[in-house]
C-alpha cells in the first residue's frame, strides 16, 4: 500500500493505523465507511480483509480479498493473506495453487512447509513426506522443519527415522519443546537419563509457553516410564496449568450447548430432517472422545473390502463455521436455532460440499468411506442435516481411561477441555448426555460400541457395526494391523499391533490425585 494511496484516502490511513495497532473492530468501521466514499477501492478491500481475517470472519476476509485482487492489488502480501483464509477454512484445492505461485515468486520456507503440511492432509503423503524432506535437509538449523518432517516420518510407520529428525530438532534448539514431545509420545521407551536432564535444564530456563508446555508433558511421559508417578503428575498439571491459562476455556459452553439440544432437538425435531440421499457416497463418521480407541476401530474397519478410511476430516466443523459467521451476521442465533432455519436445498448445497471436499482426499470407488474426526460427536445434528444417508458411529473408553488418556495428552487448543481434570470430565459426561438424548429422540441414529469389549471380543462387536451399515462380515477387518496407511494420530504405533489391552485402567497409578475426575464423573467413573 503506497503513501500516496493512503494521503489520498484519509479514512484508509485512520483504518490501517488501527489495524496496526490492534484495534480490529475499530479498523473495520472505518475502512467499511472509507468503502461507502470509495466504492471498490482495492486497497481498502485488501485492508477490509485483512481485518476480518483477524477479527475470524473468514469467509468476509476471503470476498474481500478476492474483490480486492480482481480490482487490480496484486501484491504479494494480500495474496499471502488469501492463502491463508483458504488455509485456515480447509480449501486445499484453492490454497495450494496460489500457495505454489506464492513459492514460485519468493521461495519462501515457510510457504513451501505449509504446502506440505496441506498435501499431507490431503493423503499425498508420499510427496509430502518428499518436500519435509528436502526443507528439513536444505534448512538443518529450523527446528520446525524436522519437526514435521518427523511427524510426516512417524504417521508412516517409519518410527526410528522419526525419531531421528525430532533428534535434530532438538540438536537445533534444545529447548523446543514439540520435539521432546515428539520423542515421548512414541508409544515405545525413548527416553533415557540424559534426556531427562537435559528437559530439566531445558524447563529450567525455558520462558516461551510454546515450549514449556510440551517440556512437561515429554518429562511427565519419562518420568511415567520410569514409574515416578508423582513426579509424572506434577508435570501433567503444569503443561495442563499452563495451557488452560493462556485460553480461558469454559466447560459450560458446551453443557449449555447439550443442554439446549435435550429441550428442543426431540423426535419431531429430527424427523423434519430429510433422508434422501446426496449421491453414492456413504460416508461414516466415528465420532468420539479423542482417546477412546477411534483410530483403532477405523483401522480394523477401513480393513474390510468396502469401507476406505481416510482420516480426520476438518471440513463438517470448517463448514459449520462458515455457517454459522452467515448465521449470526445479522442476529445472534444458537447452532440449533441455524440448523433448524436451513432449508432443504441450503443444506444440499453444504452437503454436497462437503462431499466434494472428503472425495479430494478418495483413493478408491468403495461405497463407504470414514471420517473419524473426534470433534464430530457435537455436530451430529448438523452433519445429519446436511448428507442425510450419514452413519455414525460412537465408541466409549471407560471414563476414568478415557480422561485421564487426554489429560496426558500434549493437545493444542482444539482440544481445550483436556487442560482440566474437571473440565475432560465435564466434557465426557457431556458427551453421554448427547449420546443418551439422540437415542431417545431418533432411535439408531447412532451406533455405539464399547472400547472394552472392542478389545476383548472383537468379532461380535464389529460384527454388530457391520449390520448397522449393512455389510457383511469379512475376516481381514482382525489382520487390521496389517493395513498399509499413513495414520495421523497418537495412536499411530498402537494400530499396527494386534489387539492388546494396554490402554485399560491406565489412570490407577495416579489415582490418589483424580479425585476432581472422580466428583464431575460421579457414576460414570465406576464404568
């Protein structure tokens, strides 16, 4: 943006100035009043985007962005910005061409990894893990690139490479903490004495919470190993501490949210919603608590000559989003209350979305496909709406595993309730609430299964999967562990093993300290 354009534009300056300071929603009212003197003015639009991209209204910051470079602004920082509003609302399609022209012109590293991370996503694992690769190699002091170029490593099976890349992370930067995370969360002993200590000194002088955090978690998992169970649970609750302090997550959010579904979403609620199918796929979606076996149940039936697992899909919560910023444009409304509002041919078109979205990442013409997003199990309703012929699939780890599991767990904010022994137990017991409620009001909807008995029969509970989709049994779904698929999660070395009861009653060494788990559970922690 040039001084002449912003001396010119007086009202344009005033807007950038606030924006530079901060002040979003200030900056946004000034800039839309610069517009209504100056309709089209590019700068302004580009600016105007560039402040909705910050205040999160990503679907105004892409039509701004968008009319701003149709009317001519070009530069190179605005289409940066649309690539990362494409980015940031999961439209890979759109992102990576003008993420590669972005590249072709700056050979920016930092694009180029974000490209990677994005065709990661997109199942081109293979090329991917090339382009990891060769940043890692070209750029040995950047921490972040071994980083991901040892999770595109571990998610493929390849786990002592892994460890090896998040080996130079730490070579490059002792203190990062994603590394040690990295190395402890491998489901194997990592860790020796010398990288306790050198997580000690690291947490010693550490102050940046992007590292500290992770540092407690990896020295939590070492000390876990070693059976010092207090000294595990005190860095637990300070990675934990430290992350719930910085995002201020309030479980009652969620419980309002559950609760107006039980007041409204009854019976004749659910059955206005259409059931005529939008084209031949089936999709499935196991939708759960993270920890609760769900990569292990996808991996045993993504085994079956039917069903093509294809990992966690971002687009039925990227789509609600954008939803719901239209929805509430103009009036506060409820998810319910906007779900209620969608008309039939509203709801084809975010169906057919999402359809179009999930096909990108298809690598067969089988009928059924999984997406085992954990986050799901709270837009069942809406994903309902939008794709009638939608399974669901729920399975339940016992509550005191299951929340103790996520507790432990070096989570990002997208998993904020696990930063709090009471709020993962809220948000279990929230969960079962819902559970309970669509049972009621439409009677298989969902399927459910149980985790213990996942492990402990695995036939006869698979088998009753199999008849709520209406496929037939298939002996390779218990050769599961021999499925040749990158696998994005936690759990990634533990699905390439036979069933193993390994993830039961892990949460009684450290029983003497769960007591807030056990008050928010109560009943449910005895299951």
């Amino acid at each position: 943006m040039t001084n002449v354009t912003l001396t010119l534009h007086p009202l344009l300056s005033q807007g950038t100035r606030l924006a530079e300071e901060g002040d979003y929603a200030a900056a946004a009212r000034t800039l839309i009043a610069h517009l209504g003197q100056h309709k089209d003015e590019p700068q302004g639009m580009a600016q105007l985007g560039f402040v909705a991209m910050r205040l999160g209204a990503l679907g105004q910051a892409e039509h701004f962005l968008r009319r701003a470079i149709a009317h001519g602004a070009g530069e190179f920082d605005i289409r940066r910005n649309l690539a990362s509003v494409l980015s940031q609302q999961e439209k890979p399609q759109e992102a990576i061409p003008l993420i590669e022209e972005l590249v072709r012109e700056s050979g920016d590293i930092g694009l180029q990894s974000v490209r990677a991370g994005i065709l990661d996503k997109l199942g081109r694992s293979e090329e991917a893990l090339a382009s990891q690769g060769q940043l890692a190699r070209a750029h040995p002091d950047a921490p972040q690139m071994w980083i991901a170029y040892g999770h595109g490593l571990r998610s493929a099976g390849r786990v002592d490479e892994a460890i090896a890349a998040y080996r130079q992370a730490i070579a490059a930067y002792d203190e990062f903490g994603e590394a040690w995370w990295g190395l402890a969360s491998i489901k194997q002993p990592v860790l020796g004495d010398s990288d306790v200590d050198a997580m000690r000194s690291a947490l010693a002088v550490a102050v940046d919470l992007r590292n500290l955090a992770p540092l407690h978690f990896a020295l939590a998992c070492a000390l876990h190993d070693r059976s010092d169970y207090e000294g595990a649970f005190h860095h637990y609750d300070e990675g934990n501490r430290l992350r719930a302090e910085s995002l201020k997550y309030d479980a009652r959010e969620l419980t309002d949210e559950i609760a107006e579904v039980e007041r409204i979403a009854d019976h004749d609620f659910m059955t206005r919603f259409g059931d005529t199918p939008l084209g031949d796929s089936r999709p499935i979606f196991i939708v759960s608590l993270p920890r609760s076996g769900s990569t292990l149940l996808e991996q045993m039936l993504g085994s079956h000559p039917q069903i093509e697992p294809v990992g966690e899909l971002p687009y039925a919560p990227a789509i609600l989003r954008s939803f719901m910023e239209m929805a509430t444009r103009r009036n506060r409304v409820t998810v319910l209350q906007a779900i209620a509002s969608l008309t039939d041919s509203q709801a084809a078109l975010f169906g057919n979305d999402y359809l179009a979205r999930a096909a990108l990442h298809r690598k067969t013409d089988k009928p059924f496909f999984i997406d085992k997003l954990p986050h799901n199990w709270s837009n069942i309703l809406f994903i309902k709406r939008i794709i009638p012929q939608a399974r669901f699939i729920d399975i339940r780890r016992p509550a005191m595993d299951c929340c103790f599991s996520n507790f432990t767990q070096s989570f990002t904010s997208a998993h904020a309730a696990s930063f709090a022994l009471r709020d993962v137990g809220q948000c279990y017991v929230d969960n079962v609430r819902l559970m309970d409620h669509l049972d009621r009001a439409a009677p298989g909807l969902v399927h459910h299964i149980s985790y213990q008995a996942l492990i402990e029969d695995p036939r006869t509970e698979v088998s009753r999967v199999l008849d709520y989709l209406g496929l037939p049994w298939d002996d390779t779904i218990l050769d599961f562990h021999q499925l040749d698929r990158v696998v994005r999660t936690p759990s990634s070395e533990q699905v390439r093993r036979p069933l193993n009861r390994d993830g039961m009653e892990v949460w009684k060494p450290y029983s003497q300290w769960l007591d807030p788990l056990r008050e928010v559970l109560g009943e449910l922690a005895e299951g």
